[in-house]
C-alpha cells in the first residue's frame, strides 16, 4: 500500500549532514533542498549540565555554524516528538536564524499529561500555542522546492510524527538501527500494539527509501550509525523484521520496557520540550527553576 501523496516526489534526495550528540546519543539533522539554499533542522540538542543545572549551546552552535558556512536559509525546526531524553535547541536556533518550529498536532495530549504531572497550573498552556505549527497526519510542507509529509506514527509517545522529504524519512524514536530493534512504549499516552502498527506504516514506504534515527546506541560495541533503508529494516530490524507477529511484537516490547529504567533527562526534558524548548518562567527573583516530582513518572 502506498502510504504517500502523490505530490511527494521519492526522485529527489535532500543533502542530509548528521550531528552527533554523545552525552544523549541523539542524532540531529540539517536537511538541505539539492537545488536552493533552503534546508530544514530535525531535533536538535541543547547541552544541560544537569548536576550543575547549566544550560550551553555547543551542540546548537555546530548546527548553526554549518548553515553560515554554507550559505544555507533555514526554513524549518522539526521535532519528531516530545523528546525524554535531551532538550530541544529549536527556540535558541531560530532566534540565530529564524524558520518555523512545528511537532505533531498531539503535543496538546502531552501538554495535558504532564502539564498535571508537573503541576504547572492554568498559566501553562496547553493548546501547543508555543510552536508555529501543530502538524496533522498527511501534513505537507515545503523546504525550498521540496515537499515534505508529516506521518503520524504515535506509540512511543502520541505525538510522534514521521517526516518523509524526498528519498528520505526521519523516524525519531519510532524506529532504531536493525540491530537496535524499536523504542520503549511505557511513557504516559505510549503504547506497544500502536507503535507496532506505526512502525508497519513506515515499512509501507518503497523499499530504497532512506530512514534516519533519532537515537543510535551502539549495540554490542559497533561503531554509531544513523542511516539505513525501509528494505534493511524489514529484512533485519530485531523487532519488526518481516514474520514478527504484532502479538510477538507487544509481548516483546510490554516485557523489556518492563526492565528499563528511566531516561537520564527525563526530568528536565519533558519540562522543557513541552514547551517548544523554552525554559519555565522565571520566578520574581528572575531565578528559573525545573520541578522535581516525586513518584510521578
């Protein structure tokens, strides 16, 4: 089944530049149209010494410093999903550059969750007011000469989008490497079985399609990779490979999750990208602080 409009066009490749953050094993993504100077930023990082509780923008800068040196115009600050695992850099970046921030339209879901879980009160809002755009399933938008199709392929959390430009899809944590098999499903508003049928979705593209990670974690000690094709995950990926049932699939997923232990950032993540990346307000002091909840996650 061809999951695709028939205006996205697989012929053209955008120039993907992948940016490696160690301390959070995230890969961000400039996005370049092959034929203007247009390009698009997929999840990027903002460093968080946590123990010291100090914000820096390096891996932010990288971004930023390559798009200068080359010239390009940044015309897009995607988030794939509410991430748990590292800050978003896209408010600082567009600041530097300008572009438009957008997720998919369910970050209200998540707002609503944890708005409750950090007891954020009736000034937080939860309509996703603070990004330019909430995106729906079977979205387009363009970069440059390039359309680009939001997916929506909910599971891990229900606002995870998949962004298919040319050739090219950005998963997020929908899928890993073969080798590193799927994402957990226990967040709040996750879900093993749809995530299952979210990842056939992505399966669904033409074969040759490239699939880029959010994540790569290195498993058994190999090298970091963050690029392979729907033909390889299909063949291979440890999870979803063709002849896994979707019942072998959550009883996999439903058991591990069980085992896994929160994400280092979680805390201060979720505070943060809920709000498009922007800090909580600052107190009457001009202090800005990030709660701790206790047994509430």
């Amino acid at each position: 089944m061809n999951v695709l409009p028939q205006h996205v066009d697989l012929s053209i490749k955008p120039e993907v530049t992948a940016f490696f953050d160690a301390p959070t094993n995230t890969i961000s993504y400039v996005v370049k149209d092959p034929a203007s100077p247009a390009c698009a930023i997929i999840d990027s990082v903002m460093d968080l010494d946590y123990a010291a509780g100090r914000i820096t923008h390096g891996s932010a800068e990288a971004i930023i410093a390559h798009i200068k040196a080359h010239g390009l115009r940044l015309e897009w600050l995607i988030e794939t999903h509410v991430h748990a695992d590292h800050l978003s850099a896209a408010p600082y970046i567009q600041q530097q550059l300008g572009g438009q921030i957008g997720i998919g339209e369910q970050i209200t879901t998540v707002q609503e969750v944890f708005g409750k879980v950090f007891n954020e009160g009736t000034e937080f809002r939860r309509d996703g007011s603070q990004f330019d755009r909430l995106l729906k399933d079977g979205d387009t938008y363009s970069i440059g000469g390039m359309t680009a199709f939001a997916m929506h392929t909910p599971g891990h959390t229900p606002a995870c989008m998949t962004h298919i430009v040319g050739n090219a899809a950005f998963v997020g944590d929908t899928l890993f490497m073969p080798d590193g098999g799927s994402a957990r499903a226990d967040f709040p508003g996750g879900d093993a079985r749809t995530l299952f049928r979210s990842i056939q979705r992505v399966l669904q593209l033409p074969p040759e399609t490239r699939l880029f990670m959010c994540h790569d974690y290195g498993p058994n000690g190999r090298d970091i990779q963050w690029e392979t094709t729907v033909a390889e995950e299909a063949r291979h990926n440890i999870h979803v490979k063709d002849g896994i049932t979707e019942d072998a699939f959550v009883a996999m997923r439903e058991a591990r999750d069980a085992t896994l232990g929160m994400p280092r950032l979680i805390i201060p993540s979720l505070q943060v990208n809920m709000r498009g990346g922007t800090l909580p307000p600052a107190d009457a002091s001009g202090k800005v602080f990030l709660k701790v909840p206790v047994n509430a996650l």
